[in-house]
C-alpha cells in the first residue's frame, strides 16, 4: 500500500505517516522507484498509535512500547500496568490544576487579587 492510501485508510495525514517513520514507529520498504511500500498491518499500527496518543502517551512512550512488541511482545498484564501507570501520572496532574485553580480561586476571592499575602 501507498503512503497516500495509508493515509486515507488510517485516518491520518502523509506528513504524519513520514513523521511516524522517521521516528522509527511505522516501517517502510521501498520500491525500485523510491516509493514507501506498507504492509497492510500498518493501518492497525498507525491507529494504535493515535489511539495511545489520545489516551496520553507521548511518543517517546509509544517508541518504547513498540520496540518491546518488536522484541517480545506484550501480554495483558503488560498493558494493563502501563494503563495503570497513566491513571497515576493524570491523575496527579490534576490534583496539581486543582491546587493551582484553588490558589488562583483564592486570589481572585482576596480583596485585592495582586496582594502578596
């Protein structure tokens, strides 16, 4: 399949796919002409990776996943910890927003919002 085609079929921009190859996260062959040539699989791949980006894993987690598939796969157990794990990491992000709304919260209650005190 074309880089065009992957595009269209995986929802996402040919910028993108390139982008996602130089990061080493999609593979591709190329053809005698230069042309990317990829699997059909990639369309799955490419839509796990937006769906990881959308649940909050940046791309250097996305890298470190696929390179542990490439090499030994992952199990449910494997998966459901790294979940677990960015429960943890957004849930404390919000207990930080909620201290800072509450701080500036506070200082909009104050009778003058600029005062150091």
């Amino acid at each position: 399949m074309r880089i065009g085609e992957l595009a269209e079929a995986s929802g996402v921009s040919v910028d993108t796919l390139r982008f996602y190859e130089r990061r080493g996260l999609v593979p591709a062959d190329r053809r005698g002409n230069g042309y990317r040539d990829y699997p059909e699989p990639t369309v799955a791949l490419v839509r796990l990776i937006r769906l990881a980006q959308r649940l909050g894993f940046s791309l250097r987690e996305i890298e470190a996943v696929a390179k542990g598939l490439q090499a030994t796969g992952l199990d449910e157990r494997a998966v459901a910890d790294m979940l677990r794990a960015k429960i943890a990491e957004v849930e404390a992000r919000a207990a930080d927003l909620m201290r800072l709304r509450d701080l500036l919260q506070a200082r909009l209650d104050a009778a003058c919002p600029l005062r150091l005190t």
